[in-house]
C-alpha cells in the first residue's frame, strides 16, 4: 500500500512540475470591482485554482462530518435514555386477569 501511495505522490509531483515548465508565462489576475491586480505565472493561477477547490472541499467534507457526529451523538444519547428508561422498576403494564386471556380485556 505504501508503495502505491509513493507511485501516485511521484505522478503527481511529475504532473505539476510539467505544468509549472510549460505555463511560467506571467498573466495579469485581476478582481475587476475591487482594486487586485496581480502579476504572476500562469501556473501560479492554475494551483490557486486547485487549492481554493481542495479548501472548499475540506470545509463541506468538515460541516458534513460534524453533522453526522452531532446526529450520532443526540442517538446514543436516546438510546441511554431509553435503556436506563427500561432498568427502572416500575408497574408493569400487564394485566394477568381471567378476562385478559386470549386478547380480551376487562372493558369488552
């Protein structure tokens, strides 16, 4: 397993070195309304771009994690409830009367 995570971490690195020779051309990036003009390589553009989306990823994957921990938690919390509910002695809701027998109750 480790040896596959090596391979792909060479690709990859490969991948990006490839992308840096072939796009060190300087672009301007501009953010029109508000005052932002940058100077740099276009591959700098490219690995923003992959960045900003790998960090928006992060997030959702985060919110969605916490989301899940938090119905898990008020569930085991529930199911507690539930069983200290079941430990307490209490009166028992059966009826051991004749007229219980077979499904009847006392009412019929």
């Amino acid at each position: 397993m480790r040896f596959i995570f090596y391979a792909a971490f060479i690709v990859f690195t490969c991948f990006c070195v490839i992308i840096a020779i072939s796009n060190s051309a300087p672009v301007l990036f501009s953010l029109e309304p508000l005052p932002v003009n940058l100077q740099m390589p276009a591959y700098g553009l490219v690995f923003l771009g992959i960045f900003i989306g790998l960090l928006g990823g992060w997030i959702v994957s985060i919110y969605s994690a916490v989301r899940h921990a938090r119905k898990h938690r008020l569930a085991d919390k529930k199911i507690k409830e539930l069983q200290n509910e079941l430990k307490k002695p209490g009166p028992a809701n059966i009826d051991l009367s004749k007229s219980a027998i077979h499904g009847k109750s006392s009412s019929e």
